[in-house]
C-alpha cells in the first residue's frame, strides 16, 4: 500500500510538471534508462548551475550560468521586457533559451517552499480525488486481465471526471511560477482562485487534447507541432480573458512566429525534469520551480502580463 501511495505521488507531481510544459505522459512510465556511453553531469551551487548531457561526438543539452554575473544593464533588459497581444500575433519579441533559464534560476531562491506548498496541495487532492473515483471506475482489473486497451480507457474516463476539479488546481500551481517570473508576491491560497472559471478551462483542455491528439495519429508532426503551439492557451484565459478559441489561437499563432526557440525552452525544461527524478527525486526540489517560472517569463516576454489573481484583476477594472 505504502509502495503504490508513493507511486501515485510520483506520478501526479510529474505529470503535473510535465503538463506545464504541454506534454502529455502515460502514468506506466516509470524508469528511465540511458545506454552506457552517454554521460551526464550536473552541478548546483548557490552561485552556479551547470548542466550537460553528452553522447559520442555530439552534445546533447549543455547549460551553464553564474549567478554572480548580474550586472545593472542584465536587470534592466531581463525585467523591460512586456510583450503585447499585437507584439506577440505578429512575432516581434525574441529570447534564447539561455535567457530565459538564466532569468528563471535567479528567481528559483525564495520561491522553492511556496511553489512545493502548492504543489502538494494539488498532489493530496488530485490523489483523494481519483481514489474516490477508482471506486466505481478501477481500471487495475483490466490491466490484470491483459485487457489493456479497456485498462487506459476507463483510466482516461476517470482521468476527465476529476478533471473539473484538478484542472483550476493546477493552473494556480502553475501561475504561482508565472508570478514569481513577474517578480510578485507569492499567495499560496491563490491557488483556488480558478475555479471560478472551471468549465472554459476543462472545455478548452478538452479540446486541446483531442485537436493535439488528432494531429498525432494522422501525421505524428502536427501532433507535435500543436502540443507546443497551444502551450500558453490556459493562461491566456486568465490574464487576457480570451474565449476558448480566442485563446487556443493567439497562443498558436504567437507560438507558431518562434516555435523552434520555444520548443527548445521547453524541450530542455523535459531533459532537466527527467534528470532530476533519477537521484531519488531530489533535484525535482529546483527543477519544478525553475520549469513553472521559465514558463512565466515566456509569456511575459511574449504576451505581456498584467496580474494573475482574476478577484483582484476584476477589482482593478471596476476601479
């Protein structure tokens, strides 16, 4: 019971970081393995991060960057950066993906507990509310049966009944990073704000899915293509209070101008995931808040941000 509790808890705070990320993974995949002449090295420090991944005569991923390099000119262009709804339709912003880690683990420090407060939050509920639901929909006897299609049927029925209640949840998670990107106070109950706006964003997840989906089983490489281009769809709800397809659309076509750069942010945020679960999860600790805030400071250099919390944003256009 004890083993399968820990799984489960793997399993939902990963899928909630991955699903950050627009990524979709299936919950059976547990290990990860890499052939005998690759190589790896990671470094963390409180002035340094540096990353490497390498296999014979290519380089994978590598990443360094000293935080003592913060210069007065570094501030100013990190921070004057907002985009806008037309900056970004018509492509006019730019970044690197070393910027935006740079930027991003400067702001890891100080934000770690609240993020990872939050994140166990979703993980308790998501986690009480799939067990009531494994109640009259287990997909473990199918699964036992060898009946593996019905198995990852019934666990994707179940997956979208609880979806209502997860989806604001991890939004506000998520937000938490765009926040702390725009250098805002942190609020963990802020996290429940969302939920006011359930249904556009259980419908837009929805439809999300199935187009994402839909472009994976015809050619696999629109699949690909629209699982990045719809990465800022949710948010956009939120901050610019777009309608479902509104949103879905200035996100593609803002995406679409730079797709390779933000492909590549967010390919490198999948490498440093995946390598932080391998020591025992620990480096999850930096990596979770580092792929949330530099998912924040994305859409800020692209889209601009005006405030996360919708009560508070509803209050300023009153006044």
């Amino acid at each position: 019971m004890a083993i399968k509790l820990a799984n489960k808890i793997g399993t939902t705070i990963t899928d909630a970081a991955f699903r950050a990320l627009n990524i979709m993974i299936i919950p059976a995949i547990t290990r990860i393995t890499l052939p005998d002449d690759f190589t790896c090295i990671m470094f963390f420090s409180y002035v340094n991060i540096s990353i490497s991944i390498k296999a014979p005569q290519y380089t994978i991923v590598e990443f360094n960057y000293s935080l003592e390099d913060n210069s007065n000119t570094k501030k100013k262009k990190m921070y004057n950066d907002q985009g806008s709804l037309e900056k970004a339709v018509s492509g006019h912003y730019d970044f690197t993906i070393g910027e935006i880690l740079s930027e991003g683990w400067t702001k890891v420090s100080g934000s770690k507990l609240k993020i990872f407060g939050a994140m166990f939050i979703f993980v308790v509920i998501t986690i009480l509310a799939n067990s009531f639901v494994t109640l009259f929909l287990d997909p473990e006897p199918y699964y036992e049966a060898g009946q593996l299609l019905d198995g990852l049927m019934i666990e994707v029925i179940g997956g979208w009944i609880v979806a209502p209640i997860t989806i604001p949840l991890y939004l506000g998670v998520l937000l938490l990073g765009y926040a702390r990107a725009n250098s805002e106070e942190l609020h963990l109950e802020s996290i429940f704000n969302y939920y006011v706006f359930v249904w556009p964003l259980f419908f837009a997840s929805l439809l999300m899915t199935l187009l994402t989906y839909l472009g994976f089983l015809l050619l696999l490489i629109p699949g690909i293509y629209l699982s990045v281009a719809y990465t800022f769809t949710l948010p956009l709800m939120i901050d610019k209070k777009l309608d479902i397809w509104g949103a879905m659309e200035v996100s593609r076509q803002a995406v679409s101008k730079h797709w390779w750069t933000i492909a590549g942010v967010n390919g490198t945020l999948v490498v440093l995931l995946t390598i932080s679960i391998i020591p025992l999860g620990i480096g999850l600790i930096w990596s979770i808040p580092l792929m949330m805030i530099s998912q924040g400071i994305m859409y800020r250099k692209i889209f601009g941000w005006r405030i996360h919390d919708p009560i508070i944003s509803e209050d300023v256009e009153r006044s």
